[in-house]
C-alpha cells in the first residue's frame, strides 16, 4: 500500500504543481488515499521531495535525481572548463572546488583516471585527449 500511494504521489507531483502537504493530501484523497499530515510528511521525506521553482514561478514539491544534484553542484560551482591533452580543468568558485571534484567523482565516468582539487581548481585526468574534449562538452552542457 505504501509502495502504491508514494508512486501515486510521483505522478502527482509530475502531473500539477503541488505548493503544499495540505495540496497533497486533498490531492491523494481524489485518488482514494486518505493520509493524516503526519503520513504525508513521512512520504515526502522518504520520496526525498524537494521544493523548488517550477517553469510558472510556482515553489512546488518535485523529486530530484541524482543527475539534478550533480547539475546544481556544478552550476553553483564551476565558472569554466577546458582541456588541455588528456586533462580537463575546472575553474571554480574560491572554495567550491572540493565539493565539485566529490561530485565529479560520485559520477564515476571510465573515461576517467582520477582527479585532484585544490581551493579554486579541478584536474581531471582522462584516459585520451578525446576523452578530455567529449567531457569537457559534457561538463560545458551541465553548468
């Protein structure tokens, strides 16, 4: 049954922006499923539903994938990237550049044989200059 109702709640939150718990639950209530507040937040928390500004301005609950944790990482962090052989550079902000290579690193990309950071740069070492260019297209989409 809860399998059932947080898939409903998926599509849900994919289908309308919902603005609130209260939106929720009068939301599942349609659909047959009537939850108390406290199962509702439970739910969110287990879903790991964030709020966030959907296309209209609307701050709404939507699910983020790894891919948009990683998307957000980077575009708060890094300001540039470029190759130079097989090594990608990334320019980041003062401090950010530890949080960006653990980032790049979770992605676990076998074009890649390792990365370095220090307080504003990132080196990442590829396996060919290809490789190099590919990813740094790659990371030019993401940020």
């Amino acid at each position: 049954m809860k399998k059932k109702r947080q898939n409903e709640i998926l599509s849900i939150i994919k289908e309308q922006a919902v603005e609130n718990q209260e939106m929720l639950i009068k939301a599942l209530a349609k659909r047959g499923y009537n939850v108390t507040q406290a199962t509702a937040s439970r739910d969110i928390n287990e879903l790991r539903l964030e709020k966030h500004f959907n296309k209209d301005g609307i701050s709404c609950y939507t699910q983020v994938t790894e891919e948009k944790k990683y998307n957000t990482i980077f575009h708060q962090s890094i300001t540039g990237v470029d190759y130079a052989m097989n090594i990608v550079c990334l320019k980041c902000r003062s401090g950010l550049a530890n949080a960006a290579c653990a980032t790049f690193d979770i992605m676990d990309l076998d074009s890649v044989v390792g990365t370095i950071a220090g307080d504003d740069t990132v080196f990442i070492l590829t396996r060919t200059e290809g490789d190099a260019k590919l990813l740094c297209e790659k990371i030019k989409k993401m940020i």
